[in-house]
C-alpha cells in the first residue's frame, strides 16, 4: 500500500477512533470468510499435523491476528496465546471464551518472572496499541508529523499500563509451533525457554530474528537453522521479504516434509 494512502487512514483513525474498531471488524470477518492468514508465513501451517497433545503458542497476541491465522490452517488446534498487555489480553479472552481449544493468558513471557511498566501512545485519544514498548521513547517515537497529517505533538500521550511476565518453561507446555512477537523482546522470550525448545524442538516464528545477535547465537547453541516459506516450500536462508524468519532444527524438517507428504496422499 502506497504510503501515503497508510498516512492518511492513520490520520483518520485518529480523528474518528470508531473507524479502527470497524476495520477490525471486517477484517476478522473478510479473513473468515476467504480463509486468509494475515500473513503468508502461517499458510505454512496447513501442513503440520492435526494433534491433540502439542499446542501451538502465539506470544505477542496483540489483536488476535495469529491466533486467527493459525486456526485457518489448524481449526482445531490448542493454541496458548500470550498477550502482555492485560487490557488487551482480557479482551481477546472476552472473544474466544466459547472456543474450548483457545486460551488467552493476560501475561508477557520473558527470560524471567517479574513485574514492568508498558508504555502505551495515543494521539488524540485513539490508543495505538500495537506501538506499546518497554522503552517510553520508542513508544512515542513512531507517532509524528512523518506518519500522521496535522500532527500535534501536544496531543500525543503516554500512558503506563502494569503488566506481569512469566517465562516459557514454567508455563511446562508441549509445543509444535510457537510465533515470537515482541517489539524488540525475541531473545528474552525464548531465553526463558530454553528447556522447552530443547525438548520439544518446536518450530519457531520469530520476527526480526537477525536484529538482536544474542538471539542469533542462542539459535545456534539450541541447534536451530534459518528458513522462510516461499508461499510453498520452506526454503533455507533469510527472508527474502518481510521480517519473519521461521527458526527449525534438523530434525524437524525432516519431520515436516512427512507431514506434507501424508497430507497430499
């Protein structure tokens, strides 16, 4: 999309906040119907295997965009979503509670349990949720004249938001996909995981892999290998667009080329 024509409904959203609930809306609804994942990457999922034992793990729910995603590919699937922000986590629990095989946890997952402030901008009073960050700065630094017409610097606020965060290995989940994003927080997540990923070697969705070297390494150290998905096949490498790469051991590529040679015969 042309950014100009993003600037623009930017700056409409924030004038009428009620035109973002609406494009939500038809948007969860138009990816119901015409069965399309928010991104390409997890068309991906259609292949892996419908199981009743390992989950699959959304951490960074935000507005259910994943969780949507996934349950295209896998409709029946257990998914345990983690969403740091807990108004936003209380209202994706809200929407899935007729969903038995849904669970939303109103909790961040990191290298350690603890307590953090969230900084979450609005300007004009329309709360950009998906800007939240740890880093007060960040969170302001999107939300300006570059991306939004007429931009008043006097009616960007900040608010705090108290969030609470576990870590991966003590949520004792059986894993077969787990989609790290985070706002720049990928290493501590899977940090705390470290047990988990070794047992399980789940395959991993991790946006900006190759940003923070200390994920880079800790890939390396758990046996992981680069890859991203062409629309077909998984392919070894960086990503050639976007800024998800999927992050897999050995061992399990070749368990996916089985999955997809059961699922086509």
């Amino acid at each position: 999309m042309d950014e100009r024509i993003k600037k623009t409904l930017r700056t409409l959203q924030s004038e009428f906040p009620v035109l973002k609930e609406l494009k939500d809306r038809f948007y969860l609804h138009a990816r119901r119907m015409l069965r399309t994942p928010h991104e390409r990457d997890f068309a991906v999922l259609r292949w892996f295997p419908a199981s009743t034992k390992e989950c699959f793990v959304d951490v960074g729910a935000n507005q259910g965009q994943s969780i949507e995603s996934i349950l295209l590919g896998q409709p029946d699937a257990i998914i345990v979503s983690f969403e740091a922000n807990p108004v936003l986590g209380q209202k994706l629990a809200q929407r899935y509670q007729d969903r038995r095989n849904v669970q939303v946890v109103p909790k961040g997952l990191s290298d350690s349990p603890g307590n953090f402030t969230l900084f979450v901008p609005s300007y004009k009073g329309f709360v950009y949720d998906g800007l939240a960050s740890l880093d007060r700065k960040a969170a302001a630094a999107w939300i300006n004249d570059r991306t939004v017409f007429g931009f008043d610097a006097d009616k960007l606020a900040i608010s705090e938001v108290q969030c609470e965060t576990e870590t991966l290995d003590s949520q004792h989940l059986t894993p077969l996909f787990i989609k790290v994003d985070v706002q720049g927080c990928e290493y501590n997540v899977l940090n705390g995981g470290r047990k988990t990923l070794l047992q399980w070697e789940p395959v991993l969705l991790v946006e900006g892999f190759k940003s923070d070297q200390r994920t880079v390494r800790l890939a390396q150290e758990l046996g992981y290998e680069e890859y991203y998905f062409d629309g077909s096949h998984f392919r070894k490498g960086p990503p050639v667009k976007g800024e998800n790469s999927f992050l897999i051991t050995p061992g399990r590529i070749k368990d996916y080329l089985q999955w997809r040679k059961r699922r086509t015969q």
